[in-house]
C-alpha cells in the first residue's frame, strides 16, 4: 500500500498492526473530490492486500468535519458524464472501505454529512464527540445518497428514524446519535481520534485471524437467512481452529501469559 497520497494522510503504529487513514482537506471541511475518491480507492485497495494491518482508524483533518460530503464546488460544472464517471470511483472505494478484512473505527469531529455519513457508516462503527453532527441532506439539493445511506442507515437506526432523516435531511447531534445506536462511543472535544486508537489496539492485540473471520462472518451473516448465516460461521470458525494463532493462545493461556500472535 502506498503511504503517499494527495488528500489522505496514511499514518502506522510503531508495529505496523493499526493504520490511521485521514481525511485531508480541513479548508475544505474534508470534503470529497475526485483525487480524494482516488485516494480512498488506492488506500483501501491496498488494504485489502496487507496481511500486516490488523485495525484501521478512519478520521478526517482538523476540528471542524470528519468529511462534509461531496465536493459540490467541483462538481458544479460538472457533465453528466464526468459527474457519473467521478460517483463510480466513490462507489468502488465505498465498497472497499465496506469489505475491509480488518475492522475500520471511524473516528468523528464535527460535521460527517452527506458523503461524509455514510463513510462513517460504510466503517464497522463510530466513535465521535460531543461536536459530532450526522445528515444525510443529499434529498434537500435533489441529489440521492449515493454510496450506501439508503441500505446502512436503515439497517443501523431501523427504517423509521432512516427514513426521517433521509427524507427531510434533517441533522442529529451526537447525543441524538448516541440515543438511536449510530455511534458506540460519545468522549468530549477532540478525543475522538484517541478513543478510536485506543480500541484498535484492543483489537490489533486480539488473533488477526479469528478478527478477520469474525468480521467476515457478521458481515455477510447478516446478509442472509439464518441457517445459512449459522452454516457461514462454521466455515470462519473451522479456517481460524486449524491455524498457529489458535494453537499459540491455547499455549498462552494454560501458561497465564499474553499470546504472541503471528497470523498464521
């Protein structure tokens, strides 16, 4: 994965186990345009190939936004045709960020809009400040939530609240937030990052392997009937027991120390 990138900052814990991937483009409050979309897609492209990652933290640049959406100055004299050829490269990205193999914290300050929101919700969950404002106000400009607000706010919130906010494009604030289950975690002021940190290392200490199972398992058990969820839990249960890792924290265990994982 390439750490060098135009609008992303792409930092690594001294063990190379958590990544930090932030959004940079604070005069902007974050917000997406084509280069970020490129970006994204490179980053979390690379992701996906990195056996080393074991958490990743998602976050945006300065106190005032995680992201406020899509670059609308950009887009303004925009075609159809580039503006349908820019959406197919968030669109990718969106399903990278969705399918990372490894657990994804979005950590947010400030405004997550549009765009924004649903990147946060495209990560495994949210921890955000009490700064933190959430919308989905894509419908108040005649524009559609484009990657992924119609089918993850629903299944996050349940469809009632999901579709209030959808349709009206009315903003919630963290408390709201925290109330309806968006976010996990609620810390004061510029502690967002930190809180975030804190818990992928929680999680970069944990079997990579069983990590990346489990989130597999959850993430398309959910998608299914339950039969066949329960048959899918089974497979990532049989590929983490045959593994060194499982051997190492049986080891760990029975001689009262930590496991030395190695994801293998």
């Amino acid at each position: 994965m390439n750490d060098r990138y135009r609008h992303l900052l792409v930092e690594r814990s001294h063990d190379g186990f958590v990544v930090t991937v932030t959004l940079d483009r604070p005069d902007q409050m974050n917000a997406m345009n084509t280069a970020m979309g490129e970006d994204l897609l490179a980053c979390f492209d690379g992701l996906h190939r990195d056996r080393d990652v074991r958490a990743v933290v998602f976050t945006g640049s300065g106190e005032k936004a995680f992201c406020a959406g899509g670059d609308l100055k950009e887009r303004n004299e925009m075609t159809d045709e580039t503006w349908r050829a820019q959406h197919v490269i968030f669109e990718q990205a969106a399903f990278r960020l969705l399918r990372c193999p490894v657990p994804v914290i979005a950590a947010v300050e400030g405004f997550a809009l549009a765009g924004g929101c649903e990147l946060a919700i495209l990560s495994d969950f949210i921890v955000a400040s009490e700064t933190a404002v959430f919308g989905v106000p894509e419908t108040t400009l005649g524009i559609f939530p484009g990657i992924g607000g119609t089918q993850l706010l629903p299944r996050i919130l349940g469809a009632p609240l999901a579709k209030e906010l959808i349709f009206t494009g009315r903003r919630i604030k963290a408390d709201e937030a925290r109330a309806a289950g968006l976010i996990n975690h609620l810390v004061a002021a510029g502690q967002a990052k930190a809180k975030a940190r804190e818990i992928a290392e929680r999680i970069a200490a944990n079997g990579p392997i069983a990590v990346r199972q489990a989130k597999k398992a959850i993430g398309y058990g959910m998608e299914t009937d339950l039969d066949t969820a329960m048959i899918l839990a089974i497979e990532a249960y049989n590929a983490t027991v045959v593994t060194e890792d499982r051997l190492e924290g049986v080891r760990a265990f029975n001689e009262k120390r930590k496991p030395a994982f190695k994801g293998k």
